[in-house]
C-alpha cells in the first residue's frame, strides 16, 4: 500500500485537503486527531506526561490543552521531549490502521511531517500551502487565539518554502474552488503510479 504524507502549516487547509481525498474513498489517517485521542486514553502516555509537566497536565482525566500548549510553544526543549513520548505510539497506531484500509493508497495528514522525520516513512508528500497572512487570518477566525500565540506556533513549523523543495505535490491553498481540482488531479496521477 502507498503511504502519501499531507502535511502543510497550521491554518494552510489541510483538513480540507483531507475532506476532498474522503469524497474519493481514500482513507485519512489524521495524525493530531489520533494523537489528542491517545493522549486521553493512553495509561503509558497518560503517566509520562504527568511526569513531564507536572499533575496540572490532566484536569477530570482530559488531557490540559491549554496548559501544555502554553508550555511548549515557549520552550522547544519540552515540546521535544513531549513529541519523543507521543510520535512513536501514533506511528504505531498508524502501522496498524494502514493494515486495515483496502484502498490503492492513504493519506496520513501530519501538520509536522518533516520536522519530527515522518516524511521517511511516507512514499510521496502532498503540501498544502497557503500566504501566512492569510492563514493567520483563517486561524483567528477559527479558534479562540491570538495572533502571537498563531506566530509562535508557525515559527515550531518549517516554512512553505522548505517543505514544497521536499514535497512531490502541492496544492496552493488560496481559493477554496480550485482545490478539488488539484486533489483530482494528484489523486489521478497516484492511481497510476500503484
């Protein structure tokens, strides 16, 4: 089965991206998603977080969003060791559910591909790419944040530039019309190479 990494920036459309590849009964493999899950379910990841950050990581048995979040993205070192806990068990997850899916390929959607090495794992990359001021404003509008805390999270990402030189497709995220289109075209283009 042919693995193809999606990944792209925060706010660049990735979920998008990922709702048009379902409309063609490719399976999506939501790496953040299966990871927030295992984060609250997990007694292994559960306890290694706790010991990371402190009890203050879980609130009623729910994983501290908000908490963590304003640790990490002020302290690279803790970010690190908190994506060494987790990015292992969600490959894991991820082998598993790929044995599962009989489709001629997967998306694994993974807003951090290439800077946590998942892009080893993958047989082609799709980035999704958007103008940063653009995707700022997407994300204010979407979630409850503030711009600086939009920045801090894009700077923890490779920019655009970086991640199109290591990428087989990219889809320009600007107008949400022509995105069908270019998944048709890049899911025409994987059909003939399984």
């Amino acid at each position: 089965m042919i693995i193809v990494g999606l990944t792209g920036g925060i706010g660049s459309g990735k979920t998008t991206v990922s709702k048009h590849f379902e409309k063609l009964n490719i399976p999506v493999y939501i790496a953040d998603i299966e990871a927030k899950n295992l984060m609250n379910t997990s007694k292994v990841i559960k306890r290694k977080l706790i010991q990371l950050f402190g009890e203050k990581a879980y609130v009623d048995d729910k994983l501290n969003r908000s908490f963590i979040a304003d640790i990490i993205f002020n302290d690279k070192d803790s970010l690190q060791k908190m994506n060494a806990i987790i990015h292992p068990r969600v490959a894991r997850h991820f082998e598993k559910w790929v044995l599962k899916q009989k489709s001629p390929y997967v998306i694994k959607e993974v807003a951090i591909l290439f800077e946590n090495g998942g892009d080893k794992a993958c047989d082609y990359i799709i980035a999704v790419t958007a103008p940063k001021d653009l995707r700022i404003e997407r994300l204010l509008k979407r979630d409850n944040t503030t711009r600086n805390k939009v920045e801090s999270i894009m700077n923890n990402q490779w920019s655009d530039a970086e991640k199109v030189k290591h990428s087989h497709y990219v889809i320009e995220n600007i107008h949400i019309e022509s995105i069908e289109n270019q998944v048709v075209k890049i899911h025409e283009d994987l059909l003939k190479r399984t």
